[in-house]
C-alpha cells in the first residue's frame, strides 16, 4: 500500500511561490527567497571582444531573443554618456548592445580620423559578435556612423534610427569649433546643458535630470577619452560638415527604414538636416520634438522610447 505524504500549508504555498517568484524551498516547507539582480544600464558587466587584434569594449542586457539594437554614441561619447532613461527603456523590448569603437575610451586599438573608418570598425565590431542582422541607432556623430554603415553593409542592418545628426555636408555643423569654444569655463553639467537643451526652464529642467540619470553608474565607467581619439573624431566630424552637393543623392541609396529624431531647437545641428534626410530617403519617419536641442531624445526619453519600440516592432 502506497504511503502518502502529508503537504503542508507551508509546502503549497512555497509551490505556488516557486511558479511566480524566483524561491527555493527546505524539505519541511520553508520558504528561501533568492535575490535575482536586474540586468541595466547601472550593472551591465563590461565585456571584450577581439576586433582585428584588437579588444573592444562593450555591454549588452536586455531580452534575449529578436533583432539586437547597436548604439552608435556621438562625438566624444563612451558607454557612460547615454542616458539610461533611454538604453533601460529599449531594453524592455530589445537586446540592446553599447560600445566603445577602436581606440575609444576602454577599447584599444587607433581611431581613424573619418567617418567611413569608424564604420569600418563598427561593422567589424558586428560581425566579431557573430550577429548576421541588427538594427543600429546613432546619436549625432554616431549617425554620421549609422549612414555609413547601412551604406557599406545593407544586408547586415534591418532598421536604422538617427538622432540629432545629419547627412554630409550637415546645415551649422561648420561651425561646430565655435560652439565647442563658447562652452570654455563651463562645468562638465553646465556644457552638457549648453550643448544639448535650450534654454527654458523646463528643457533645462530635463536636462539636470538627465546628466544625473548618466553619473548613476559607479562601477567599471569608462576611461577618459585620449587626446588622439578626440583630435581624430574631430577631425572626422569637421570633414564630414565639408559642403557636399551628392550627399542627398547618396542616401537616396539607404533602402532599410529609417526613423529621424530631432529636437527643434539643436543647436550644432540645425533641423532642416532632418527635413532634408526625411526627403531623400525612401522609408523614413521624421519625429520633432519642439523646445528640444541636440539631446532631444534624452530630454523626451518617454516619448522617444515608445515611438522608437513601435518603429522597430513594425
């Protein structure tokens, strides 16, 4: 005859526990809860991969499965300097992957010193990952990066989101050096605002928020930028402002879906440039936030965040 076990109340309830929360439980019963740590933008271990001969540096959290989402940070930007409003909100939906390109911040290696060289190295970056298809977002610089990219490899890219940038050739980037100059004896925070908000009380506002939303991270922040890597990427952001009359006939080349996002108000690059893309490309979406500069997407994170899943999900 079969002997039967009596189950306690305590048993079932830590059954019923074991199906919805992460627990363990003793043989009489009790109840042993396990902390599981959340994966984000604070805690993403840092990881290397070899590019060339070369370790790159670089996080990734998020869901596992679906189409990986790239960043492409902007001029003079590591893994620290995108707004985890932004990159733990894409990650809700999407595995999404920061970096530092060669020579970069913790990556080793020689930064070119243009725009289509860095997109070399991103592309390589991809493929050292073994990923076969991704979608890429690039913030200013970055989407100088993107274009080239999507331009060189179209087959690697599924969908591409450009923030706060523009084609070649890019309306007010020229004068990029005299806005660089008009930020000397600013804090790190007062250029952050300077450069990437207007100035009403709500933009800047926003704007606090979000500098101190990128100082959250504590553990295993990236190195300071070299002065090489910064006279490269400099270098690389001023060729690309040089006047080109084939620029928006080469993008007419992107057939991939595009979503702009640009702040009304960007101050090193003006919003006609997204008028301008938008035009030229056959499969693009334009998003303008109004009393926005050239960090619209960290100022209207919510917002952004949403329009960029529903763009991607499509």
């Amino acid at each position: 005859m079969k002997a039967f076990r009596t189950i306690s109340a305590a048993s079932i309830l830590c059954v019923t526990l074991f199906s919805v929360a992460t627990v363990s439980c003793s043989e009489e019963g009790e109840i042993i809860t396990q902390e599981v740590q959340v994966v984000n933008h604070r805690n993403a271990k840092t990881k290397f991969v070899k590019v060339k001969g070369n370790d790159f540096a670089y996080r990734t959290w998020g869901k596992e499965d679906g189409i990986p989402l790239i960043l492409l940070p902007g001029l003079g930007g590591s893994m620290d300097d995108w707004d985890p409003a932004v990159t733990d909100g894409l990650a809700q939906k999407y595995k999404v992957i920061i970096f530092d390109n060669q020579g970069v911040a913790s990556s080793k290696g020689t930064t070119p010193n243009t725009v289509q060289g860095m997109a070399d190295d991103a592309i390589d970056f991809i493929k050292a990952l073994n990923l076969s298809k991704v979608n890429i977002m690039g913030f200013s610089m970055g989407g100088f990066v993107a274009q080239r990219v999507v331009l060189t490899q179209p087959t690697l890219i599924n969908k591409v989101i450009l923030t706060g940038t523009g084609p070649k050739g890019a309306i007010g980037l020229s004068n990029l050096p005299n806005i660089i100059a008009g930020t000397a004896g600013l804090s790190p925070e007062e250029s952050f605002l300077k450069f990437g908000f207007t100035q009403s009380a709500a933009s800047i506002a926003e704007g606090k928020a979000s500098y101190g939303r990128i100082q959250l991270r504590t553990t295993e922040r990236d190195l300071a930028l070299s002065d090489a890597t910064s006279n490269a990427q400099f270098t690389a952001v001023l060729s690309w402002a040089q006047p080109d009359a084939n620029a928006l006939e080469e993008i007419k080349m992107i057939k991939n879906p595009v979503l702009i996002v640009h702040g009304e108000n960007d101050l090193p690059v003006a919003v006609q440039n997204a008028h301008n893309m938008k035009q030229n490309l056959e499969h693009a979406e334009l998003l303008v936030f109004p009393d926005s500069g050239h960090a619209s997407f960290f100022q209207n994170h919510n917002a952004f965040v949403a329009k960029a899943v529903a763009f991607l999900s499509e």
